[in-house]
C-alpha cells in the first residue's frame, strides 16, 4: 500500500470516527490544539502527520491508535 493510499484510508478512518463521536471538525482540532483547517487537510490525506499527532488524535477520541489504522 502506497503512503497516499494510507494517508487518504487514515483521513477517512479519522473522520468515520470523529462523526461517530458527534464532535465537528472544530471540537476535535480545539481538543487536539490544531487549526480546523489542518484536520481537514488530514481528512482529505493532504497531510503527513506525526506520530505525536496519532497519539492525540486516539486520546481525543477515545479510541485505541490501532483502530485508527483498520481500514
């Protein structure tokens, strides 16, 4: 699997969870201390994030960093 097809699977992952959850981009990035716009651009896999990044995004949610990554 390619880091694009990756980053697109992760970004829809993430955003599967976050509407699960009910937040809206604004609550998450406010939780992750991200601009909105940042979140998105990690949604759409426009984004090479790190893995400081992951550890806050699975904190935010509540979710375990491997579910993040079943696609």
């Amino acid at each position: 699997m390619s880091y694009e097809e990756i980053s697109s699977k992760f970004g829809v992952k993430l955003k599967y969870l976050r509407l699960l959850k009910n937040m809206t981009q604004e609550e998450l990035a406010e939780k992750l201390s991200v601009d909105p716009h940042y979140l998105s651009d990690i949604e759409c896999g426009r984004r090479n994030i790190t893995l400081k990044t992951i550890c806050k995004i699975s904190d935010a949610l509540h979710v375990g960093i491997e579910q993040l990554f079943i696609f």
